[in-house]
C-alpha cells in the first residue's frame, strides 16, 4: 500500500479508503491502473471512462460559462428537489484533498431522522462525485432502558443514481420507523476542479519568491456541495458541521470555525490534519475552506471603541502592505456600523477575509465565518463589495433563504442595506450620485420595451433585483427608516439559525409599521410588495389638476415608452403606490412617509391642494421606482420655477434629475409634449450638478441618433451646443486630483460638443491627431479616445483614409481592442456618405483579406449607429445588389446582417419609401432575410407616424429657442 492507501479516519472500518488516495491520472484516464485485473471489471472501467469523457465536456463548457453570475440564474435551477420524509440532523465529514494529483476523497456520517415510514434515502451527489457503494453502512441508533446507546446495522438492497439528476437513491430492506434516527455513512472520491465550482484549484504568483503557488478553495453557492460530498443539498435544511480536513505541511486550512487543534497525519508523514470548531446549524452552501500558503497579518485595531464581543477579524494576504491596516479598520467599521444598525451580534467568534490574486470568479465570495475575494478588489477604495459581503453573515448565512426562488429578496435585501450602510459611513463618496439612479434608469428603459429581456435570462433575474431593491428603498421611506430598521431587526430574531421566505420580510414590516403607525391597519406589506415583485412591468402616475377646486385626478397605467404599446393585458395591471405630495411652499420639508396609497385602483381623487399658483411634485427623490406626468400648467410651473436661483436650490438634486428624465422619457412614449419636454431642459444653462446631467447626457446621444435622418438634427446640435460650451469652458482643463464626477462631466461634454461639431474641439481633436500622422513616433494611445471620432466625423478624406490604413495595416505589436475601437470609429462617425461607401467598396466587393467576417458584421452592427452609415449602406446594397446577393447570400448570418442593417433603423416616411422601393424591386430574392425586411417595414412605418406628429413640434419649439436666444447673441 502506498502512502496514499489511506485517509486518517474515526470510522470503525478505516480500510474503505484503501484505493481512496491512489495516485491517479488526469480525467480521462483516472481508472486505468484501479480494475485491470478482470475482464468483468475491464468492462466496467471502459464504461465509467465514457462517463468521464461526458463529464469533461461538460467542465469545459463550465469554464467558458464561468464568467456569468449564478446569482442572476438562481431561478434556472434544477427542482433536484429531495422528498420530505427524512431530514438530516448533522454532518461529520472527513475530507483529504490531494493538491498534487488534482483529486478528494473522504467520508462523511449524517445523522438522519425520519419524518415518516420510509423505506429509501435520497440526497444529491453530483455526478462527478463518486460514492463506493459497498462501503455504504447504515445504522440506526437505538436506546436501551438504561438509555444507553447503542447501533443496529440497515441492510441496504441497492443504490443508484436517478436518470440523469443529480440524486443518489439508497434502496433499504425494510421500512425504517416514524421519529427512528439513523448514521448513514458514506465513503467518496472525486476531483478538484479548475473551475470555481465545488472544490477548486487556483494559482497566484508568491510576491516575496515570485513563484508559482497553488491553492484550493471552495464555492458551493448555489447547490454545488452535492459536487464535494453527498448531502441534503438545500438551503431550507440547516444543521451543524463537525469537520476535519488534511493538508500539507505548509500549507494553512482555513474554514467557517476556528482551528480547534491539530494533529500529524498518522499515515502521511508530510501531511497534517485539522479539527475544527462544530458549526452552528448551516446550510450546505455556506459549507467552506481554503487551503493556501497565505499569511495572516496580526493587525491590531487603532480604534479600541469597537466592541469587545465582535468577532475577530483576520486579514490573509499574499502581500503584507502598509494598507492593510487602513482595510483592517474598514473591515471593522463596516462591520460594527452593520451591528449597530441591527442592534444584534452576530455569533461569530471569527471573520476571516482572504484576499485572493486573480480568484477566478466575478463577485467575491462570502460565507458563514469567511469571506473570499479577490485581492484587487480588498484593496479598492470604498466600502460598498465589504458591506455586501459582511451583511451576508447575517442575512444569507445566519438567517438564510428556504429554496433559492427567494435568492432574489435575500441579494436585493442586502445589496439596499450595503448601500444605506455606505451612506451612513461617508455619505456614499464611492457611488459619485449615481446610486440608485443608475439602476432605475436601466429598468425604466428595460421594462418599457414591449419586450422586456427578450434574449438574455440573466439579464432578467439581474433586472428583476434592482426591481426588488428598489421597493425595498421604497418601503424604507414610505414607512419610515426607525420602522423598517426595527421590522428588520425583529424578522433577524425570529429566524436566526432558520430559513425565511420573502413573505417573512413582509409580514414582519408590516407589523411593525402598523405598531408605529406608519401603515394603516388595513394594509399588508406583502400585497405591496408582491404587486410590484410579480409584474414585469412599472407603473406611470398621471396627475391632472383642478385648480379652481383644488383638487387632482391621479391615474396609474402601465408605463411603456417604447412603440407601439399593444402589450397584451396591460389594462390589468395595476400596483400598490404611495402617493407622496410635495407643495412649491413645503419643499424643504424632509417628510416621506405614505398617507395615500392607490391600492390598486385605477385612479383616486386627492384633495387640498394648492392654487393654480403653486406647483406639485409627486414622488420626490424618486422614493418609488415610477415615473410621474403632469398636466401642462404643473410643468410650466416647474420649469418657470427650476430657472430662479431659488427653485434650483429648492428643488433636491434627484428630484430635478428625476423632471428632467421623466419629461423626456414621456414625450418619447408619447405621453408629453416635446415643446414641455424642451422647456423642462432650460434651466441646465445655470445647472452644474453632475447628477442632473446624467439623464441630459443619455437624452442627448439618444434623441440626437434617432432625429438624425431628418432636416432638425442641425438644429438640434445648436442647441446642445448653446447648453454644452459654457459647462465645458466653465469646467477648464483637467487639474490634479479633481473630483471624479468633474473629469466625468468634462469628458461627456467634450464628447457630445465634438459631435455636433463645436469648433474649438475639433481644432483640438485635428492638432492631436495631426501628431501621429506627421510624427512616426507618437503612439495611437497618446491621442484622447474621444478626438477620434469628431476627425473622423467633421475631418478631411485625407485624415479618415489614415485612419483606414492604419486598421488594414494593423501593427501585429497593438492589441486587438485598438483596432476593434479604431474600425467602430471609422464605420459610426463620418458625416460624408462617401467615406462610407469608400469602405463598403474596399470590404465588400474587393477580395480584401485584411477584413474577416467578424470585421464585416461588426462594421454592418456599427452602420445602424447614424442615419449617414444605414442610408449609405442601403444605397450601396440596391446599386451593386447583383454582386452583394451572389457573395453573401449562401452566409447566413452575414445576410440576414446586412438586411437587418440596411433597413432596420429608419424613421421617417421617406425612409419606409426607400425601404419599400428597394422590398418591391426584389421581391422574392431575400431568402432567409425576407422575414427581416419585412418585419422593418412594419417598424418603420410605426415609427414615421411618430416622426409626423412629433418633428414638426421639435422643430417649431428649436426654431423659437434659436431664434430668441443664439441670434440675439
């Protein structure tokens, strides 16, 4: 027996592990020395070897698809689902893993209890973890009356996977009693993954001897401890863990309790093996360790107010930095403004934080009693990825969620405090404002569509927890931040070490707020919360004034700004709103608390209100996740208002960005005037606050694309420029350690200025770029990103061909994200059709190999981005359409492209004319891409009825500011 014959172990037959630790090969090959002495065993090695090939390729796609968040896909879980009638009740679990040879093995005892007469045991082992079947022992317990105990062997019939899932069947003998408790002992083996699921293997480089260093680590989240050891593998079942876990001599163990002590392993004499901590009642996937030749750093913290029953926090690090200590009193004052907050102690008698060199996974890790991230990220400035991760202790670990349907509540939960603990911190410097508008911005254009996530399911789960987080904020306000604070508290009392349902939440909420008053009686949170959580859509609030009476009409809809809005059942849906009043004479008071909620009702009338001298605003600070429309009078109020000194001091800095966004956003969907939507923009001439700039940046670029067909885009770039120059001049140049924010607004404003052609930029942009033209030692990268395309849009023929000889030429040295962004600018920027069509020649119809098929979509992809680009593109596929059909036809996906983007963007009438010219003169020739073109036509004409009731508004309200304003300059 070699060194490797055994696992040190407690069970009373250690020789279950004799072949457990035998030096074995890489996947495909990992039973070829076990079973070469039958032929019957031959027949079964070449089966499993078939397996394992299977089990490859499905690790290789792991690796490919490790990039995405399992956070964002928890719904798309297996139901893998175990039958109720027996729970466990603890583990015992043994591990051995073997860095070198890349496997695990160990033996894991769970004590079962039996809810009813049963006579099998399901739970889950993955199918890459191999269970040795005739090592399988159970044994139930028994007490005599003397209350001794002693154990009677189970004789178990067979055992067995179920078809493809990931449950392991133990089929028994006889029918084992109601309330019977039972050991069930299993030995396992399996591999260590290079992966980061289950058990896996990573490297980093050792920053003192500059080596290579291994190291193991686990990510069991969402269900993959089944893939380490077999379990119950559900979050709802929580008990306590009593482990060991070998390692090399040199290496550290680190795991969810303390070291309890350590021994020599009595078979491998450079082999240790330690005993931990029993854990407190857990679910499998906060089941963790990391073995590592990382080093803890004895850090003291400089401030000794912290509380003396926090829980040690350690620092493990591949480095030792004189930051550490700045992270150590971070660690610490995230953690203890959390406590506070709560006003309960987590029973952790330890944190440990290990800052892991390029952890291959994107979020950082935290677990019952450690939190594993990567070391870039431990040394970021800010605090919100610690607040994340520490608040996971307790809601996620200490409190946990029952099935992982309720993951969604439990990530937007804590994701919303993080960011209030940020707050509370330093004003949430890390977040520069943009928090939550960032979020909400996105989900209002997402769930406006007509249809909302039509390709990406990540992107919805992701979407639908900024929802959730955002009714969260919600009901923070709404009900005021003591009650939801001390509703939160008590729903963490009343299921520490259990599992909570997002009702849970609710519920708790709820009676708190109607204890404090907050909620009236006859309100449930739950209903609320659920109106909102269930539907994939957000409300708009219509407000329409009676000012003679004082009085005003609220309506709720579906809000939808993208055309045309026939979405099926939109007139059922309908939400729980708090109705938060704002009057022009009590705007600085900081009051957020809900006395009107539209219960789901279509419209409610609400009363006292001001006159007709006065304006409203309706959900100030954006409190809820809707927006609001006002009948023309209210806005002409405001915008009156928003240009004194005065209003712009009054009115808070979200709630100006929030008009701003809102009047825009409802006059693209139709709901608003554009000569409103404009008159709500006036005021930016005087306002510098990066916040309220945001959604005018977006607007802008947005609205500036989709007019760019028709005779108003130059006037519209006036009028950007009118607002834009003096932010830009007033900004100056860059100086030294200016705010974020600054160099933010600074850049954007170059950006759009340089677009719509303001000549001090693109004096600037042509002195720049004349740099690496006349000097052959100027890199591309000196020139700023953002000159680029104002040369290639408003520069000469001579200075845009440069361009395109650099890309054909491409310096094999220079990364290939230059060129990807140098040929995006050269195909998305020029104003001149025949800088387009000088391209499409050179790609499409010359047997050009500097240009693959790759460069081709990505060049059809850009056209889209401007009137000039599809127009021209258009252009050039009617005239040589002979050529371009016979090429491309037989490629599939390059034509159905060059369809697509040819006739997909337009917006006016004479668009659809060209479109449709171009759809009779080849009716039958499109092939797989006729569906396309005809589905651009529908799309065209929808949108050009817009264009014919809106661009004559634009223009008539343009030509009046230009002509007032610009003119008498």
């Amino acid at each position: 027996m070699t060194q490797y014959a055994k696992i040190y172990s407690l069970a009373t037959h250690d020789d279950i592990y004799d072949t457990c630790l035998l030096p074995r090969l890489p996947c495909t090959h990992r039973y070829n020395s076990l079973y070469a002495t039958s032929l019957a065993m031959l027949t079964i090695k070449i089966v499993h070897i078939g397996v394992v090939l299977l089990l490859c390729a499905f690790q290789l796609e792991a690796t490919v698809k490790r990039d995405i968040d399992l956070s964002a896909l928890y719904k798309g879980i297996s139901e893998d689902r175990l039958p109720k009638e027996i729970i466990p009740l603890s583990y015992e679990i043994k591990l051995e893993p073997n860095i070198e040879e890349q496997t695990f093995c160990g033996l894991v005892k769970i004590k079962l209890r039996w809810i009813h007469d049963f006579k099998k045991i399901f739970l889950h082992a993955h199918f890459d973890l191999i269970l040795k079947d005739d090592k399988i022992k159970l044994q139930q317990i028994k007490r005599d009356f003397g209350n001794r105990t002693t154990f009677e062997n189970i004789i178990i019939l067979r055992s067995g996977r179920l078809a493809r899932k990931t449950i392991y069947v133990l089929h028994l003998k006889e029918i084992v009693q109601k309330d019977s408790e039972c050991v069930l002992e299993i030995p396992f083996e399996g591999n260590i993954w290079e992966t980061a699921d289950g058990l896996f293997r990573g490297y980093y480089t050792n920053s003192t001897t500059l080596s290579q260093e291994v190291y193991l680590a686990t990510n069991l989240k969402p269900n993959n401890a089944r893939r380490v050891f077999p379990c119950f593998d559900e979050p709802g079942l929580k008990v306590p863990f009593t482990v060991s876990i070998a390692r090399p001599k040199h290496f550290t163990t680190v795991f969810n309790t303390p070291l309890l002590r350590t021994i020599q392993h009595p078979v491998l004499s450079h082999y240790m093996l330690d005993y931990f901590d029993k854990t407190p009642p857990m679910s499998t996937f906060t089941f963790g360790f990391v073995v590592s030749k990382l080093n803890r750093w004895s850090i003291n913290p400089m401030n000794k107010t912290y509380n003396l029953s926090s829980p040690t926090i350690n620092i493990w690090s591949n480095k030792f930095s004189t930051e550490l200590q700045e992270i150590h009193e971070k660690l610490y004052l995230v953690y203890e403004t959390i406590n506070d907050y709560f006003n309960l102690t987590i029973p952790l008698p330890k944190i440990d934080v290990l800052a892991i060199p390029d952890l291959p996974t994107i979020n950082s890790k935290g677990i019952w009693g450690i939190l594993t991230i990567r070391e870039t990220e431990l040394f970021k400035k800010g605090y919100f990825v610690l607040a994340r991760d520490l608040v996971n202790q307790w809601i996620g670990s200490w409190i946990t969620p029952e099935w992982w349907s309720e993951a969604n509540v439990n990530k937007a939960l804590t994701s919303f405090l993080a960011a209030e603990f940020v707050m509370t911190i330093d004003g949430g410097v890390e977040f520069n404002g943009k928090y939550p508008m960032t979020i909400l911005y996105s989900l209002y254009y997402e769930l406006s569509k007509r249809y909302p996530h039509s390709r990406i399911t990540g992107m919805k789960q992701e979407t639908e927890s900024f929802k959730t987080e955002l009714v969260i904020r919600m009901l923070n306000f709404t009900l005021g931040k003591s009650t939801f604070q001390n509703g939160l508290r008590k729903f963490i009392l009343n299921h520490r070490y259990k599992t909570f349902i997002g009702d849970d939440i609710w519920v708790a909420l709820s009676n708190q707020a109607i204890k404090d008053g907050t909620l009236d009686s006859g309100f449930n949170i739950s209903y609320i919360a659920e109106s909102w959580i269930n539907q994939n859509r957000l409300p708009l609030i219509t407000v329409n004034r009676d000012y003679d009476k004082g009085t005003a009409k609220i309506k709720q809809k579906v809000y939808l700004r993208e055309r045309p809005h026939d979405v099926p059942d939109k007139e059922k849906m309908l939400w729980w709103i708090p109705i938060i009043i704002s009057r022009q004479d009590t705007l600085n008071l900081p009051n957020y608390t809900s006395k009107v909620w539209m219960n789901r009702t279509k419209q409610i009338n609400i009363a006292n209100l001001p006159d007709k001298s006065q304006f409203i605003i309706i959900n100030k600070e954006e409190v809820g996740p809707f927006p609001v429309n006002y009948d023309e009078e209210n806005w002409n109020m405001l915008s009156n208002f928003l240009q004194t000194a005065k209003g712009r001091s009054a009115i808070p800095t979200y709630t100006r960005a929030k008009l701003l966004h809102d009047a825009w956003n409802l006059a693209y969907a139709g709901d608003l005037s554009f000569a409103t939507a404009f008159n709500m923009t006036l005021f930016m001439k005087y306002e510098r606050n990066h916040i309220v700039w945001s959604p005018v940046f977006t607007f802008i670029d947005h609205f500036g694309r989709y007019i760019d067909m028709s005779e108003v885009h130059t006037k519209f770039e006036r009028y950007t420029t009118y607002f834009l120059a003096p932010l830009y001049e007033e900004l100056g140049p860059e100086s030294e350690n200016e705010e974020h924010c600054k160099t933010e607004m600074r850049k954007l404003a170059k950006t759009f200025l340089c677009r719509a052609g303001y000549p001090p930029c693109i004096a600037e942009a042509q002195k720049s770029f004349g740099m690496w033209i006349n000097e052959s030692n100027t890199d591309f990268d000196r020139i700023p990103k953002e000159y680029i395309c104002p040369v290639f849009k408003w520069g000469s023929m001579e200075e845009w061909k440069f361009g395109l000889k650099y890309v054909s030429q491409f310096p094999k040295s220079r990364l290939q994200s230059e060129r990807t962004f140098l040929l995006k600018m050269l195909v998305g920027c020029p104003s001149e059709h025949e800088k387009i069509t000088h391209l499409l020649d050179l790609v499409l119809l010359g047997p050009n190999s500097n240009f693959t098929e790759n460069d081709i979509l990505l060049i059809f992809n850009t056209l889209t981005g401007g009137s000039v680009g599809y127009t021209s593109l258009l252009k050039f596929v009617v005239k040589n359409w002979t050529f371009i059909r016979q090429r491309f036809q037989t490629k599939t996906n390059l034509w159905d492209k060059l369809i697509s983007s040819a006739t997909g963007m337009f917006a006016t009438q004479k668009g659809y004319n060209m479109v449709k010219d171009f759809y009779d003169q080849h009716f039958g020739q499109f092939g797989s891409a006729q569906h396309i073109i005809e589905k651009s036509l529908r799309n065209i004409k929808e949108e050009a009825q817009w264009s014919d009731q809106n661009l004559p508004v634009i223009e008539k309200w343009l030509e009046t500011f230009l002509s007032n304003t610009i003119s008498k300059k």
